[in-house]
C-alpha cells in the first residue's frame, strides 16, 4: 500500500487484472536502473493482455504507461532499461511474444524514455512461431536474445544478436543461430 505522503509501505499493489490465467506464471519482468525499479506486467483488457510499466523512484510508483497496443495479447515480458550509448538517453528494450489466439511472435520494442513516458523509437519482429518467454542480456553495442521456436511438431532453440544503431533509434537485428534442435514436443 502507499502511504498518506505517498510512500511504499509493505505490501504495495502496483496493478490489478493482471492477465489471463495461461499468463500466470509469466506476467511480469522486473529490473533495476539508476535508483529505480522497472516493473513491466500484463494487463487483461477485454480479450487481449496489453503490457504496462510502472516505475518506483524509491519513494513512490508512478501511473501506469502502456507499452504495448492493437490485436494481439502482449504477454511473456523480458526488459532492459540503461544509456547504451552513454549518451544520457534512457532507454528501455522490452521483449514479448505478441499472440493472436493461433500464433505468437517474439516482438522487440525500444523506447526512449522521458519526462515520467516513453516513446516507441522502432519495433521488429524477431521470430514467428514462439512458445516461451525470451531472454535477453546486454554486450557492447546491443543485445544477445534467446527464444523457442515451434517449427512443425518440434522446437528448436535460437540465439540473435540485436545491434541499436549508433544514434539510438533503430533495432538491427543479425541472423538468428539455431543452438538445440528438437527441444521438446509442441506444448
């Protein structure tokens, strides 16, 4: 709960109708930047999840943003939030698979973030046939990102290497590495 001068107290709700039943166990993704917390979460809104952040400055959490929009559910979130390029810009990666009820993509936004809110400066789609939460860690100029892909009855693990243009605005995805084959029945 936040207190009467809006500070954390224990414990502090920081969203409700937090998704559908088959997101459980995937819902949210948390990091640490620059004194501050970043919780990234879906949401159930109507039909579809939509993913939000919300962040702590060490005395209060600030309103929700959107992060994610349109047809399909945002579910499964990995994110990173840092200056890349060490030129005081704040930004924020966030990973999620996009589904539409039959088929889910691993999808990469990037944000530029400012004032308490984001701007989408590029999204891609890095894989068609997704299964689990990606994961992602951060090297020099970019990002390393592992995912599961469905290809026919069998999935197969990939690694790609995510490089950010050296003015900040635009994702350069690399070729994708299969690292396990068959890595287990369609679930």
């Amino acid at each position: 709960e936040v207190n009467a001068e809006g500070k954390m107290g224990n414990p502090q709700k920081v969203a409700d109708h937090l998704g559908s039943m088959e997101t459980a166990p995937d819902k949210g993704a948390l990091t640490a930047y620059n004194g501050r917390f970043y919780f990234v979460y879906a949401s159930r809104e109507g039909e579809k999840d939509v993913l939000y952040c919300s962040i702590f400055d060490g005395a209060v959490w600030n309103t929700p943003i959107a992060l994610t929009s349109g047809d399909k559910s945002a579910l499964k979130p990995a994110l990173w939030v840092g200056d890349l390029h060490k030129d005081g810009q704040e930004k924020l990666l966030l990973l999620y698979l996009a589904d539409n009820g039959r088929i889910s993509q691993t999808m990469a936004n990037w944000f530029t973030m400012h004032n308490g809110g984001v701007e989408l400066l590029d999204q891609v789609a890095l894989s068609d046939y997704s299964i689990s939460r990606p994961a992602l860690t951060q090297h020099e100029d970019g990002f390393f990102v592992a995912y599961q892909e469905i290809n026919e009855r069998h999935s197969d693990l990939y690694v790609r290497f995510l490089q950010v243009k050296t003015d900040g605005t635009q994702l350069l995805p690399q070729n994708a590495i299969k690292v396990s084959s068959n890595s287990g029945e369609r679930q």
